[in-house]
C-alpha cells in the first residue's frame, strides 16, 4: 500500500483528504488486474493479425489447389468481324474465322390504324407462338388501343417484343394515309427457326384487319460463318462449338484471326502469390515473436505455443513431399525453403516447369483430390487451423474467458475496496466525533481552572 500522510496539524485533521490518500492506495489493488487485461487483450488482437495473413495465404493456396486453373487459357482476336470468350476445356490453336451473315429476328408489321391511343372497338383471343412452339392467347378487351395491345404482348412472354411505329401514312409504299400507326412484332430471338405466327379471334374488327394484312419487313437468318474453312450455320450471333471451348461473338461481316494460347502466365503469378503470401505471414509471425535486447520490447506472442505450432505444421507440410508425380518437392518447381522459414523463388525454374511440363506442375500442386496434391495438403492444415474449434480459435477463446474470469475479480475487488473505505469513513465520523469531544472537554476544564486561578488571586 501506499505511504500516506495527515495534512492536520494542531487541533484539526484533514479527515477527508486523508480518506482520499486511503481509497487511492487501495484501487492500486486494481491496476495488476487491469495490466492483465490489457496484456490477454493484446495478445487477442496479436491472434487477430495471425488468423488473417493464415487466411490470405489459405486464399492463395486454395487458387492453386484447382485443375482446371492451370488448363486456363487466352485468346486474342485480329479484326472486327468476332470476339472472343475462352473457357478453361478451349484448344490452344490459330483459327481463321470468316462471317458471311449475321443473323437476325424476324419482324412483322401490321396494316394502319388511324391513332394509336384510340380504341379499335374489339374483343377476342390474340394467339402467338415463335418457332412453332405453344401458343400465347392474350385476351383483349373490347376497349383496347393499339397502345394496350402492344402492352399486352410485351407482357405475357410469349418471345416477341411489340413496338407502335408511325409510317407517316405511307409504310414501304403500302400505308394507308391518315392510317399511320402501324404495330410492329419482332422476335426476342434470331434465325429462321424463331418465325412468329399471329392470328385474331375477330377477324371482322379493326385489330383483326390490321393483323390479317401483316408484312414481313425483316426475313429472318441464320448466321452464316466459316472457321478454317469449314462452313457453319448457327441460329444466333452467339456461336458456341465451332472452336472447342471458345464462344464466338459475331459482330459484323468480314474476317478475323482467332489465337488461343494457355495463360502460362497467370499460372505463374498465381505461384508467385503463394510464395509471397507464405512470406508475409513469416514476417508477420516474426514481427509477433519479436524480442529487443536494448529496450527490452517484446512481440505479443513471444514463447506463445500456438504460434509456435503454426510454425512447425506449416515447416512439415511445405518441407515434406507431395506427391510421386515429375514434381515431388517445392524445389523440384523452383522453391526452396530457407533457414529463416521464408519461401524463395527461382523464376526461371518455374517458367521451365510453366512452359515444359504445365500437367505435372498441375498434379504437383493439384493431386488426385482436394487434399492429395501441395496446396490442398497447405489448405487443409491452414482450415484445420483457422476453423471453428481450431488451434487459432481455441487459443483465442482461452484467453477471451481468462479476461473475463479477471473482470469478475475486478468486480470483486472493486466492491471490496468500497467496502473498506466505507469502513474508514465510519472509523474517521466515530473519530471526528471523539476529538470533538475532547476538545470541547479541554475546553471547559481550562475555563474552569482559569476561574479557580482568579478566585484564588492567581495570575
């Protein structure tokens, strides 16, 4: 406890000052606990920073633990005619690719009406269907417009989009004049096998007569192309097949050159990532583990058995091999694990593996299965760790109940120092009172001697 002293002097004590120097010395029996909690918090936030730089280096694990990743490829298109989407089964190879025709929907218009928001004084079932398929029966209403047929058809899904165009009384040379609104049915799809057919119940009405004398204003086609020579038809500008693994745009008539090569390069990045990442989470675990000689400064986790469990499981899974492919070891693919933990990697060695032998770098890495190959070995010790109920988690539940065992002992604490100060108080009031009275005794005692003095002629 403290040292503590009286500010009173004579006949007064300073009571309440000497009250505060008591409750002062006695919360010191606080600050131990506090420090605690400061020191089991710190470590939690330094468990924080490990689970992260785990996960980033799970994430770049996890994006080498993927066969398909390493069939990836590029594809570069010369010319205007197509572009081009490559999926991960494409065929690396040149293609030339030349478009003859796009295709296009079929559009129908119908005969004039003389305005668009009048109504055509017709009641019945319109009927459609693209391609041959079910039909759509749209109810009209007796007091429709044109505006609510063409409503009406955008509606129901049949597969056609309708639009309301004014001809100015002379469509093609066919309108009718003061007859210009005319509809206009178009199909959501292209190529021949998407033609539209339209019929009306009432054919005596004014729906009836505009739709019975419809034209076609566009024909429907196929998209005609060649690739390398070899004629293909499709029915929409979205060709897929024709080059294994690629899906062509077509975008205009004329020609273009299609080269598809695998992305030996985003599999080398993707490698490069693992070794950085692994090396960011060495620093980061180094920087925890820290310790300064000259001041004395140490990392939150310095001697911290988890950490150190980390460290050891991680050394096993990446020193040890992994498979019996071409490629068994990091440094059969150009990565050699040095006396400081850190991953280093030789670029040429990797682009030999890359460009020379990209099936086994894939085994090495991928394996049989999601856990045979190095990163999902990687993988699957980082999820072990980092999982509910994992190393990580538990270290961290340990501490977070330890913190709260330490506030329910300050609480303790706590309520007995107020109790031990209100013990002082009274002790200090029942004083108080006592030397009240002694003074008020003293008091009167010297009055009375001094009266006995002057009766007595003493001075």
């Amino acid at each position: 406890m403290a040292s503590i002293s009286s500010l009173g002097i004579g006949s007064g004590l300073d009571l309440n000052g000497l009250l505060d120097q008591l409750k002062s010395a006695e919360r010191e029996k606080l600050a131990p606990i506090t420090q605690q909690q400061r020191s089991y918090q710190s470590q939690i936030s330094a468990y924080g920073q490990l689970e992260s730089s785990l996960s980033q280096f799970q994430d770049a694990a996890a994006k080498l633990n993927n066969a398909e990743f390493f069939q990836g490829v590029t594809s570069e298109v010369t010319g205007s005619a197509v572009t081009a989407a490559g999926g991960s089964d494409a065929a690396p190879g040149r293609y030339d690719i030349e478009v003859t025709q796009l295709a296009r929907a079929q559009s129908l218009a119908a005969a004039g009406v003389t305005s668009s928001s009048d109504s055509l004084a017709s009641a019945g079932t319109l009927t459609l269907s693209v391609g041959g398929g079910d039909d759509t029966n749209i109810e009209i209403a007796a007091d429709s417009s044109l505006e609510d047929v063409r409503d009406s058809i955008n509606a129901s899904g049949a597969g056609i989009r309708a639009s309301i165009v004014n001809d100015g009384g002379g469509f093609d040379g066919s309108g009718t004049a003061g007859q210009p609104y005319r509809l206009v049915l178009t199909s959501e799809e292209t190529g021949t096998e998407s033609q539209m057919s339209v019929t009306f119940s009432d054919t005596g009405s004014d729906l009836g007569v505009a739709l019975s004398a419809m034209t076609e204003s566009v024909t429907a086609a196929n998209a005609e192309l060649s690739v390398n020579g070899i004629d293909i038809s499709s029915q929409s500008n979205t060709v897929e097949g024709a080059v294994q693994g690629v899906t062509l745009s077509l975008a205009e008539t004329g020609t273009a050159t299609l080269a598809v090569e695998r992305d030996n390069g985003a599999v080398e990045s993707a490698v490069k990532g693992f070794v950085d990442s692994y090396n960011k989470l060495q620093t980061k675990m180094a920087d925890l583990t820290s310790f300064n000689a000259e001041t004395g400064a140490a990392g939150e986790l310095l001697g911290d058995s988890t950490l150190r469990s980390v460290e050891s499981q991680l050394r096993n899974v990446l020193g040890g091999d992994a498979g019996d492919g071409t490629f068994q070891m990091l440094s059969d693919v150009g990565i050699s694990l040095k006396v400081d933990g850190s991953l280093e990697l030789d670029e040429e060695a990797l682009g030999e593996a890359v460009s020379n032998d990209l099936s086994a770098l894939s085994a090495f890495f991928t394996g049989a299965d999601e856990a045979g190959g190095l990163a999902g070995k990687v993988d699957g010790v980082l999820g072990r760790m980092l999982e509910d109920g994992g190393l990580v988690a538990n270290s961290t539940q340990g501490l977070e109940d330890t913190i709260e065992r330490l506030g329910e002992r300050y609480t303790r604490t706590e309520e007995s120092i107020n109790d031990t100060i209100a013990r002082y108080r009274t002790q200090f009031a029942q004083l108080d009172s006592m030397i009240a009275n002694m003074n008020s005794t003293s008091s009167y005692l010297t009055q009375q001697f001094d009266n006995m003095n002057a009766q007595l002629g003493r001075s």
